[in-house]
C-alpha cells in the first residue's frame, strides 16, 4: 500500500484479541507486505465485529457471537 498497487487480502485468517496484544494469523495477501496483511485484516475484522453486533442488537439468535 506504499504505491498505486492495491493490496488485498487473498486469504482470511484469525485475529486474536487478548490482554497483551492483536495477533494476526493465517492471513495472506495480494501486492501486500507482512504491515499491509496486519492493517487490512484488522479492518476486516473490525467490520466482521461492527455486523455481528448489529445482528446481536436486533434480534436473538440472529449473530455468530457465541459464549464459550
């Protein structure tokens, strides 16, 4: 993303949240460096997050969230 090239993602992986830090894995990506993969997945994440919380919101039963 350091030129006009677009970067995405080619393969979609796990974002890990704990108390020390976001751990990005399995993520691969086109026209991308290791940065670029961290940046893009985090965005993918964050919008995979915004639309289960929407779902959760409006109905029960209605997002992926789960409980463990």
């Amino acid at each position: 993303m350091l030129d006009a090239s677009p970067a995405c993602l080619t393969k979609i992986g796990r974002v890990i949240i704990d108390g020390q830090r976001i751990t990005v894995e399995g993520f691969e990506g086109d026209q991308a460096t290791c940065r670029d993969v961290a940046a893009l997945a985090a965005s993918w994440a964050i919008g995979e997050l915004q639309r289960e919380l929407l779902a959760t919101l409006e109905a029960p039963g209605k997002s992926r969230i789960v409980v463990d």
